[in-house]
C-alpha cells in the first residue's frame, strides 16, 4: 500500500481543488449568521486532546447545544453521562478542542476551533437550569475559528432521509454490547432497566 508521507504530496492530489470559499468563509469569530446557525443547532461532537491520547464525545440539549456568550464565547454545560469525564480531564490538561454541530433536516454543519476551561462556577451552574437541575460543570469555550463544513458528506449519508434509518430492533442492544465487551453480564436485566434509569437521570 502506498502511504502518502509529506504535506506536498497531499497539495499535489488536493491543491488544486481548493476553491477561493473554502478559504474565505473561515472567521476569527462568529457572523450574524454562523451565530444563528450555532444557536439553533441541538446536537454537537465534541473533540478534545489529552495525555493519553484523543476523545471524541457526543453533546446534545434541546433548544441548542450551547449558549452563546458573544461572538467568541461560548458555554457548553456537562449534563448528565457516564462519569467517565475524558473530554473534560482533556481540557483541563490541554485546552485545545474542536465542535463540529449538526441540525437536524439541514445539511449545513458548523465547526469550531478554539480552547476552553471547565468552570464549576455556581452562577453560571444556575444559568443551565433544567427542571430544577444543574449541569456539575460547563465548559467556557473562547472560539479561534469558525466556518460552515461543506453539505456533501451529509448528502451522501442522507443522514436525514427516514428510509435510511436502521431499524432499531436489528441492532445490538447496550446490554448485549457490554456482555460481548465485559463476558460475565446480565444484558437482559441492563436492557430492561435502561429506558427509565436514563428518563429520570437525563438532567
């Protein structure tokens, strides 16, 4: 197999087929419109680096992902997970971290580069308030670049278009999952108990 080894190689194959927008539509902070984009969007993926190497975690919230602060400033509350905090010892150790933001029906997505701090700060806490509940931390994210993701991947997936979707009862359940992972577990048990266990911890 043929491995592409130096920068040059890669401008050689994809250098040419940079257009002037690819470039152009790259910003220091967000636009009125990038602003709207962000605020809209319920679901983003969240990549952070650390010691031990790369994270790569799922955020969503109705109603927008984050809040907006300014137009270089964003908040990320950490709601309820699995404790298992990887993308927020990152950020802690590293600060660098990238969001890439989905919208449900659009084929638009919005990506961010920036770095951030985890605050426990108790008046931005309260701030996130969901029925009654506070996120533990939220992630203060000051934005280095921001910029629209060309729709083609989501087109191609169709990522949208309900005749693609899997049908949920032919894939592997959570419990089958972790028994195949772990050996000795009881999948049925974990199955039956999850829907509720995460509708009364969702917040």
């Amino acid at each position: 197999m043929k491995i592409i080894s130096s920068i040059e190689e890669l401008n050689t194959i994809y250098g040419a087929g940079l257009s002037p927008a690819s470039v152009s539509k790259v910003t220091k902070q967000l636009t009125p419109l990038y602003r709207e984009m962000i605020e809209i969007s319920p679901f983003a993926v969240l990549a952070t680096v650390g010691p031990e190497g790369l994270d790569c975690s799922p955020r969503g919230d109705l109603g927008g992902v984050v809040g907006v602060v300014d137009d270089e400033t964003l908040h990320l509350p950490d709601w309820r997970g699995n404790n298992r905090v990887d993308s927020l010892s990152n950020i802690v150790r590293d600060p660098r971290l990238a969001l890439m933001f989905l919208i449900p029906g659009s084929n638009t997505t919005m990506r961010i580069n920036g770095h951030g701090v985890v605050s426990d700060d108790e008046a931005l806490l309260s701030s996130f308030e969901m029925d009654g509940k506070h996120p533990r931390t939220v992630v203060v994210i000051s934005i280095d670049e921001v910029y629209f993701q060309c729709a083609r991947a989501v087109m191609r997936a169709e990522l949208w278009n309900g005749e693609h979707f899997a049908d949920p009862a032919k894939l592997p359940t959570p419990g089958q999952m972790l028994k195949a992972a772990t050996g000795d577990f009881d999948q049925e048990t974990y199955d039956r108990e999850w829907p509720g266990r995460a509708a009364k911890t969702m917040w």
